[in-house]
C-alpha cells in the first residue's frame, strides 16, 4: 500500500513510477526485454524475500551507476556511502520529500548532469545554506560531477 502510494505521490508531480510488491518481481524486471532503466528506484530495506542491501547488489551488479534511495523505518544512522545509495528517507516522510529527491535525480540525468547546479541553487535558496549539497550526492553546488 504505500509502495503504491508513492508511485501516487510521484505521478502527481509529474513523474513516470512503477511499483514492485516485492524484490524479486523487480529483479524479474531488470532482466526482462521489457526493461527501461529508472531514473532512480527507490526502496525500502525490511523486505519480504531479499533485503533491501540485497536488491542493491544485485541491482549494482547489472547497473553500477544506478541512482537508488532506500526509504525506511529501520537502518536511522545509514550512511549512504556505506550502502551504496544517493539517500536515505526516514520514515515517516513528508510527500513532498520523495518529490524533492525524484526532482533531484531527474536533474541529475539531464543535460549530461549539467543541470544539477540549478537543483543546487534552489535548494541552497530555500535552506538557507551555503553548504547544501544535491541530496543525491552526486554533484557539489557547482553543478561538478564528484
């Protein structure tokens, strides 16, 4: 239910989302003719079948560059750099939290990831700070790729 609430969520800012019940029924995905790479896939980490460090694996062993945001109740002092993800969402969220981040990947993926330093700017304007950093640490506010 909130897999499909996301996807909600996500098509109402103006998003393409899909919602997998499990991990495995994605894994069949990515290695179906049918497979368009995502933008990014966001996922949980308590799963039925695989967890979710599993499913990242095996979603990096296919497609080391791929954007992943893990969203969960569980795993509070997760660096990302240590699991291998742009960004980790604690549960509960606000809608327009998984809207910021899906609009960051977004920018992220264009233009060759040029148009990361305008995500830089509007969110360094809406902080307040000058140390904002994409959420999806793929660039400093200089639009650079790390």
């Amino acid at each position: 239910m909130l897999c499909e609430l996301a996807v909600d969520i996500l098509k109402s800012a103006g998003h393409d989302a899909i919602c997998f019940c499990c991990p495995n029924e994605y894994l069949d995905y990515l290695f179906s003719d049918n497979y368009n790479p995502p933008t990014a896939i966001f996922t949980d980490i308590v799963m039925p079948e695989l967890n979710g460090h599993q499913l990242i694996n095996k979603i990096k062993e296919v497609n080391p560059t791929q954007k992943i945001v893990i969203v969960s109740g569980f795993d509070q002092h997760l660096d990302p750099k240590d699991s291998q993800v742009c960004h980790v969402i604690q549960k509960p969220y606000l809608p327009q939290t998984i809207i910021d981040i899906a609009n960051a990947a977004r920018k992220c993926g264009e233009e060759d990831n040029v148009a990361a330093s305008a995500t830089c700017d509007i969110s360094q304007a809406s902080t307040n700070s000058p140390e904002w950093k994409c959420p999806l640490d793929c660039f400093n506010c200089e639009g650079k790729k790390k």
